[in-house]
C-alpha cells in the first residue's frame, strides 16, 4: 500500500499504476476492481483526453500519471463506512460465509498497536486497509475526487485580482 501523504500530513491520493522499470504496474485496488469486474488487462486503459482511466465500462478521473482522489465516504450513525470482521471470527463460524457471498473482501491489519492508522480529509483517522476500501469501492462507483476544469483559470485571476489591487490600491 502506498502512503503518500501531503506536507499536511493527510493522505489524499491513491496511484492506480505504479512505475517498475518504466512498466505500469498495476496497484492493488485496481487489481481487485478488475478481478471483481471479471475484466482482463485489455479492459483497463489510460486515456489522455479527458485524462482518466477506462476500466470495463467505467471512467475514473486521474491525474497525468494514474493517480486517483477517492472518496472517503462518512460514517453513519457511528457504524463503519463498510462492514467488518475479525478473521477469528470468521474462523469460528460465528460469521456465516453468506455474509461475504459476491462481496470484494479485503483482509488487513486494522490494530493501532500493529500499525499506525493515516489521517484523510475531514480529519478522520484510517488504517491502510480501510483507505484501500474507500479507493476500491470510489473506482467501482466511478466516484473520485476532482477540480472542475474552470479551477485553474479561476486561481490564476485571483492571483492577478490581489496583484492588481497591491499595484492600484494599495499606494492611496
């Protein structure tokens, strides 16, 4: 799992294909989205114009080198986001296997003692394997954090209204 937080310390980004040896590899959410898509490799495709990955039938916003910003879906009424079980449990037959029955499993460590959890906007605290949760179901929904395309333009005149202000104003 990649952690690749911001100078604020929060995770906000999940890479969809890893650079080796100048190969894209794929990263694990986009692998277990592709598998529980039954999709080949043919199937998952970068695209330049819109910038986005096609997986099957879905687009999913990337930036220039197939990094994602999945949504990090809230709590409800106190309850994960997503359902949980511990594996002994499931060992122990106190889980019925039906519960998992066409689910996307993700097995991983969620232990503040075993690994420390990483903070994701809205300052929630999360382990890794509840960021890959948040990143597998986001690409499922086609849902992924984005800037709308007039964002760039509208900070670039900010700068130069404040810029103009300074030269006009501020010399009154």
């Amino acid at each position: 799992l990649y952690n690749g937080a911001e100078e604020d310390g929060k995770v906000r980004q999940a890479p969809l294909l890893l650079r080796y040896d100048e190969v894209g590899v794929p990263s694990l959410a986009l692998l277990a989205v592709r598998h529980s898509l039954h999709l080949n490799a043919e199937e998952v495709r970068v695209q330049d114009v819109p910038r986005e990955m096609r997986v099957g039938g879905l687009d999913i916003a990337t930036d220039h080198s197939a990094v994602m910003r999945p949504r990090v879906y809230a709590s409800q009424e106190g309850a994960p986001p997503f359902p949980t079980a511990s594996f002994a449990t499931v060992l122990d037959g106190k889980v019925p296997a039906s519960l998992f029955k066409d689910k996307v499993v993700i097995v991983g460590e969620n232990s503040d003692t075993l690994l420390a959890p990483w903070i994701v906007p809205g300052g929630l605290s999360i382990h890794p394997v509840e960021w890959l949760a948040h990143t597998v179901s986001s690409i499922r929904q086609g849902l992924s954090v984005t800037a709308p395309g007039w964002a760039r333009t509208a900070s670039w005149a900010a700068v130069l209204g404040v810029l103009l202000f300074v030269a006009f104003m501020s010399p009154r």
